[in-house]
C-alpha cells in the first residue's frame, strides 16, 4: 500500500513540475524532476511563445533552468525540441486539413514551408569592407552580399548524400495504410519510426537508407509489400557541421550547412586576408590537403571545378601569396594579381581582360624591383607570350597618341563636309568629289588649306577650285595627311542689310533686307498698317559718299510718300534700300474714347465716358444722377491713378534723397561718429518708399469742395477729369476715428462744437510715443490738416467734422546725452563765464 500511495505522489508531482515547466519556464522554482520526453508538442509550442513575449532566447534561458534543478541533458532536449519543426501528429494534422481546404495560404510563412521546402539553420556573418586588398583582383568576390553560395535547399534530395547525426528524414506512407512522421538521426547514427524501430543509417547516402527504410516498414506494413501503400522518403532537415578557416579576413571554427561548399565558407569568412593567396587555397580533410582551391579559375572562365563539398571538421587554410604583379593603365580591369609558376605576361592580360580600347598595344612598360634599386624595361608586342612576370612588377599601358595617321578634314560649302581618310597622291578633286561637289554658293576663286608642317607649325595653301576642277593639273594640288581644306561661301563676304519700319503698324521693328524689296512688301511683311495710321509715310536713307561737303547739312536724305491706308498700297511702288528708316505717322484725329469710374452715394454709379475733352467733375456727377440724400458733401473726392511715368520720377527723387543720406552718414563715420538707432539707414528709407510707390501707392487723391461747386461751378475745386479717374462719394459717417500712436483705437460719435482734444480725451489720450503736435486730420474728401503754433507753447489744432480721421503719429528716437558730454558742456559753459568775469574786470 506505501508504494502504490508513493508511485502516484511521485507520478502526480512529476505531471505538476511537467505542467509548470508548460506553462513558464521563467517563473518554475524547482524543475529538478522535469522529463522533456513526456512533455507534447502543445507544451514546446507554449514554452516557445513564452520565450518569444518575454524577449528571452534558449540561450539565455538555459542558466536560469540549470540554476533551477534541471539536469543538463534535459535541457538538451528541450533545446533540440525547441528547434525542431512541430511533431509529427501536428504536421499529419496540418496535411489532413490543407487537403480538405485546399488552402494554398497560412498564418506564418515559415509554417507555410514547413511541407514544401527543406529545412537549414540560416549561416550569416556580418560582412567587412576590404579596404587593405581592394585592388587584388578577386577581392569583389567576397565583398558582395546578393554573392554567398549557399546552397540551394529546395533541389531535389541529393542520392549521393550522405547521412549522419542531426540529419532528419521525413517518412511517408501513402495508399491503403497512412503514415507520416519526421524522423531524426540520433547521435547513434539511427533514425526510430513509429511501430518499426530503430534503423541505423549513419554513415550511408540517402539512396541506400532510403532502400533500407522500406524494406523495414515493409515487413510492418502489409499493404507496402502489396503495393497497395508506397513509401516516400526525402531529407526534410539537414545538419550543421563545423569547419575551420584560417588566414581569412575573418578566420575561426564555422558551423554551415552540410550541404555547403569551399566557396560559400570562404565567403562566410570574409575571403583571403591581407596578403592571403586567392590561387593556392588548401582543403585539409584528415590532416591531409584534399584539394588546392584556385579562385582565379572561377573569377576569370566561371569554372567552379574547385567548389567541392564540404564535411565535419575540414579545415580551409589561405597562405600567403608567393608572387603578385600589379597591372596599371588603359586596360579593362586594372588591379593587383597573383600568379603562378610558369605564367606569362599573356596571363595577366588575360586577368586584366585585355586592353581596352585607348590602349597602346605595341609595348607595355615595366617597373621592375631588384635586390638594390628600380630598374625600368619595355616589352614589345611579340614577347608577351614569353615574358615571365617577376613578383613586384608593375606594368603600365599607356594611352594612344591624339592624333591621327591618314585624316583628312573639308568644310565649308560643300554637300557633305567631313573627316576623310587620306592616300598617298590624294589631290583637291579628289576630296572635292568625295565630299559630293561644292554647293551652289561655293566661292571658287579661292579655297584654303591649312596644312601642318613637319616642326607642327601651320601654313596656308591657297587653291583655285574653278581652275583644279577643269582639269589643270597645277591648280589641282596634291593634299597631305591633316590637310584643312576650307571652301568658301559667296554669302560669307555679303554683309547681313537691315531695315527699319516704326509707326502705325501691326508688327514694327527691323527686318532682313532683299534685293529689290518695296514699301508695299516690307509693309505687308510688318502685318499691315493699324487703323490710326494716316497717308503720309516718311522714309529716311542715309547718304553715301567718298568725299565730306561740309556745305551740305544734312545727315539723311528725306522722302515723303502718300499711301492709301485702307489697301496698304501706294500709287507708285517705292523701292527700297539698305537701312532705311521708315515712318508710319498717325492721323492728328485719332482718339478712343476714355472713360471715367464713380462711385459711392450717387444715383446712377459705374462707368462714364469723357464726352469732351474738358469734362467736369460736376458735369459726370449731374450725368449720374446727382448726390443721394445720404451722401456726405464734404465727402467728395477724386482717386487719379499714377502713371508709370511719375513713379518713375518719384523714384529718382528717392534715390537722390539716399544718395544724400549716405553721403552724410558717410561723413559722420569718417569724423567717428556711430549710429546708435537715432538716424535712419539709407537703404531703410529708399526700400520703404519704393515699396510704397509700387505696392501702396497706386493712386493720388484730390479733394474735392462740393459745397463751393454747387454755389458756383466755375470754383476752381471743379477739376477737370483725365481717363481712368475714379469719382468717389462718401457715405455720411457721423464719427469721428482716431489712430496712431493713442490708448485706443477707436471711433467716437461726432458731437458738434467739440474740439480736437475732445475726441483724443475720449480714446484715453496719447500713449508713450504719441507725438501731439505732429497730429493731423484727414478729411473725408481726403484733405488733410495739421496743428499750428501760435505763440510759444501755445497750438491751435483743426477742426473736426464727421466722417474724419485724427492720425497720430509716432514720435522719433532721439539719443540721450551722455554723462561725459554733460560734463562737456559744463566745462565750456564754465570756461565762457571764467573769459566774460575776467574781461569786465
């Protein structure tokens, strides 16, 4: 009874430390009595995700179990459970279901791969710019990323591979009877299969294991023997081995796939190192050299020959380089090689990938090492099949002379001007006609040729093409290689005539002048003549002669013409010469009809024409209806836009006045002076008033008395209108708005009889830079009005009406008087009373 109630605390004590080593392995205080055989594939996929959420890999967890009681063997194979592939009743699972749905996708991608792809530990090592050996040739081939020889795991399984510890095997019986299991190779070298039993394979390739699989299951399997069941095995992971580099950039002990070869671990570290040999790499298997791996081979024909496979505990070594030429210049790939005993020039070349296309060929230039000095030799074309390089040679290729052994150049008025090749007794004909004959224009009284001597100094050869074209044979001169030949155009010695037409026209400016062109022609070539254009045309021509006559005053000689302006056309057709001027007038009558804007509180505003030429303000107003009962008569005004020209002028005005200004300030920084903020810079004032001229100020104002006007038109307030003048007729305002530098910014019912102290007493009076006596109303027909003196202190200020406006404005910076010149003018002031005291004495 006492060991029956034993068994089941011990039983019911291991299923709890199994079920709290499930559920977290972080927080599990004694997992001394954990058996990972007994824990099911939902269990690792629970302990998988804790790991995962709390950020903690294997690694990192296997201090924390061990210090926990778990035996290390233990932790072994939760280790190996943890990364294997789920078990084989959830990939059986897994298979039933995607057959049932046939659904191509899944939540993970790696789950996705689970069935179709072989699985491989990723080997990756972080990559290192080789700075020391980028010029050896072959030093790329280590240094790109998307170049890492890895194999490719999703082939078919290789029959010639084979077997060993880590290896697993996917089993798979398909037909009447269904099996499907994927099975490890232990360490013993077995693989166990469910209802079989252990089946060793270690050491065989996976064709012969395969074999002895079935023939296992077969004697289990009935239906296998039958056939009614078949047996499919393929390598579903493969193992890690380890291997050793040395005298790699990055040299050590690499665990890579078993699957992998020379090349993909001689990327893994890095490839050679600093004066690592890339043509005598050994492969030591057993502790004897297996194979001598030269990278050249694939580098220069793609043979990959010496790319053998690897396995457990080879060791890659990389010694030293023997022998290295260096290859400078015009060729395809220059750089640092390496050679071997019995190599030739012709090699290198061959590395180098011959010379490119600037390259002289005839001989390569070498600088060659000997036990005490330098010492420089030339190899010709016919010795670089013979020439056995030395180790430190550095051969250079040089560039192809700018120049050229048989060119030829014509240009100028032929058809096809061009670089010919030139043969010995070419003459002038002959080139004549390979560039197509001269064109119609060619000037054949004389062609040059600018020919190079023999010290490369030029002269010229003058030819008469009309004479070497007929057949004479001395005019028909023999050419030397390099030989310019210019033929010339008849047009080249014209000279380009202009003529000008201006006035009444569509299109005027200065034209190209023709032989026998007219006035009707240049004017229709102008687009014809405008409507405003009268019949009288002026033409000046200037005078030609080879004598002065100081008699004769004039400078051109005049022609005045009449032509009808409605067909363009004159009586008599005028011919015309090179640069003539000439001049279509205007008609005396010709005016549009200009306009006028009102605005505001009349009847009828928009826009009115000018009727006459001296058209009043009163006379558009009255055409407008007259005032409106809620006009303002005090509120009249005219806004007339300034014109180009006046912006112009005002602007010169503010450049004199800056010119002025820096002029003085100009003096006061000579005499010492600084500007502490009281002046005002040039530049600030000039940049201001063109801003203001070209932004702000787009009109001027011109108040208007209306009051005067209706008591008698002819007052002089009743302007005359100019086009494009704007009336404006205020609305009656019974305010009064004050600005500026004051408390408040507000507007005040206007009360009459109040004065200008009334209305700035209302907004709370002046602020601290409030300037009083430079304050000023504007009107509502836009008059101003300023405050003036009286009699010392005392200002009368203007008067105030509704609808006005009470500006004021800012007070300017003045600078203080230092101490030291208070101090100054004291002592002047006492020096003047000391003289006056000692004078009236």
């Amino acid at each position: 009874m006492k060991k029956i109630i034993t068994a089941v605390v011990l039983f019911v004590a291991l299923f709890q430390s199994t079920t709290l080593m499930a559920q977290d392995i972080l927080k599990g205080n004694d997992l001394s009595n954990v058996r990972v055989d007994y824990l099911s594939d939902g269990d690792i996929a629970k302990i998988k995700s804790q790991l995962q959420s709390n950020n903690v890999s294997i690694d990192q967890a296997e201090s924390m179990a061990l210090s926990k009681g778990m035996s290390a063997t233990e932790f072994a194979k939760l280790k190996k459970r943890l990364a294997l592939p789920e078990g084989p009743k959830a990939t059986a699972d897994k298979k039933k279901t995607k057959k049932k749905t046939k659904d191509t996708e899944s939540e993970d991608e790696q789950d996705d791969s689970d069935d179709t792809e072989r699985k491989q530990e990723k080997f990756e090592n972080e990559k290192v710019k080789d700075s020391l050996n980028s010029l050896v040739f072959g030093s790329e081939l280590f240094d790109n990323p998307t170049l890492n020889f890895q194999p490719n795991l999703k082939l078919a399984t290789p029959v010639n591979y084979v077997l060993g510890p880590g290896d697993e095997l996917q089993v798979s019986v398909n037909g009447v009877q269904e099996f499907d299991d994927n099975v490890p190779v232990t360490v013993e070298g077995k693989v166990n299969i469910q209802y079989v039993g252990q089946i060793s394979v270690s050491g065989m390739t996976i064709e012969a294991a395969t074999q002895k699989i079935k023939g296992a299951i077969a004697r289990i399997y009935s239906t296998v023997r039958s056939g009614q069941s078949q047996v499919s095995i393929s390598l579903s992971r493969i193992r890690t081995i380890k291997v050793t580099i040395i005298g790699s950039r990055q040299p050590g002990n690499y665990s890579i796939s078993s699957l992998a070869t020379v090349y993909n671990a001689l990327f893994l570290g890095g490839g050679p190192g600093k004066n690592g040999s890339y043509r005598n790499i050994e492969l030591i298997r057993n502790n004897k050299v297996l194979k001598n791996i030269d990278i050249y081979r694939f580098l220069v024909s793609g043979n990959q020959s010496d790319n053998v496979g690897l396995k457990d505990n080879d060791v890659i070594r990389i010694p030293a380089y023997t022998d290295r030429v260096t290859l400078e210049g015009e060729v395809k790939r220059p750089g640092i090689f390496e050679i071997k005993k019995g190599e030739r020039f012709s090699d290198v070349l061959n590395f180098a990938s011959g010379f490119n296309e600037f390259a002289y060929t005839a001989s390569v230039n070498v600088l060659q090492k000997t036990g005490k000095e330098f010492k420089v030799a030339d190899i010709q074309a016919a010795q670089y099949g013979s020439y056995i390089p030395l180790n430190g040679d550095v051969y250079r290729v040089s560039k192809i002379l700018n120049r050229f052994e048989n060119r030829i150049i014509i240009e100028g008025a032929v058809f096809r001007p061009d670089t010919y090749s030139f043969y010995e007794g070419m003459r002038i004909s002959d080139l004549i006609r390979q560039a197509e004959g001269l064109k119609e224009d060619a000037y054949k009284k004389r062609a040059v040729i600018v020919r190079l001597k023999s010290d490369l100094t030029t002269e010229v050869v003058n030819v008469n093409l009309e004479k070497a074209l007929s057949g004479d044979s001395e005019a028909d001169i023999a050419l030397l290689k390099e030989d310019k030949v210019t033929v010339y155009s008849i047009l080249d010695f014209r000279e380009e005539y202009k003529i000008t037409i201006d006035g009444e026209v569509k299109t005027p400016g200065i034209y190209d002048y023709h032989d026998r062109l007219t006035l009707n022609d240049l004017l229709i070539e102008a687009g014809g003549l405008k409507g405003s254009a009268s019949k009288r045309v002026e033409i000046a021509r200037m005078i030609k002669s080879e004598t002065i006559n100081d008699n004769d005053p004039n400078r051109s000689t005049l022609f005045n013409l009449e032509i009808n302006a409605d067909s363009n056309e004159q009586i008599k057709n005028f011919a015309l010469e090179p640069y003539d001027v000439i001049n279509v007038r205007r008609m005396a009558v010709f005016e549009k009809p200009e306009m006028v804007k009102i605005t505001g509180a009349v009847a009828y505003t928009g826009k009115y024409v000018l009727a006459n030429k001296k058209e009043k303000i009163y006379d558009v107003i009255q055409r407008a209806g007259g005032l409106t009962s809620v006009a303002d008569l005090d509120g009249v005004k005219i806004k007339r836009p300034i014109k180009g020209k006046q912006i112009e002028d005002l602007e010169n005005v503010s450049m004199n006045v800056s010119s002025k200004i820096e002029d003085v300030e100009g003096e006061k920084i000579k005499d010492g002076e600084k500007n502490n903020g009281s002046g005002v810079k040039s530049d600030t004032i000039q940049n201001k008033l063109a801003k203001k001229l070209l932004e702000e100020k787009k009109y001027a104002t011109i108040p208007v008395d209306w009051k005067k006007i209706i008591k008698n038109p002819a007052n002089n307030t009743n302007v005359t209108l100019l086009p494009d003048d704007e009336i404006e007729v205020a609305t009656y305002n019974e305010s009064v708005k004050i600005t500026g530098n004051v408390l408040l910014t507000s507007e005040i019912p206007y009360t009459k009889g109040r004065g200008f102290n009334y209305y700035l007493d209302a907004v709370g009076g002046l602020d601290a830079r409030g300037w009083k006596k430079k304050a000023y109303v504007i009107y509502p027909n836009g008059k101003a009005a300023v405050s003036n003196p009286v009699f010392l202190v005392f200002r009368t200020y203007p008067k105030v009406l509704p609808g006005s406006q009470i500006v004021v404005p800012e007070k300017p910076l003045t600078r203080k008087m230092t101490t030291g010149e208070w101090v100054s003018i004291g002592a002047i002031m006492t020096s003047l009373a000391t003289l006056m005291v000692t004078a009236f004495k």
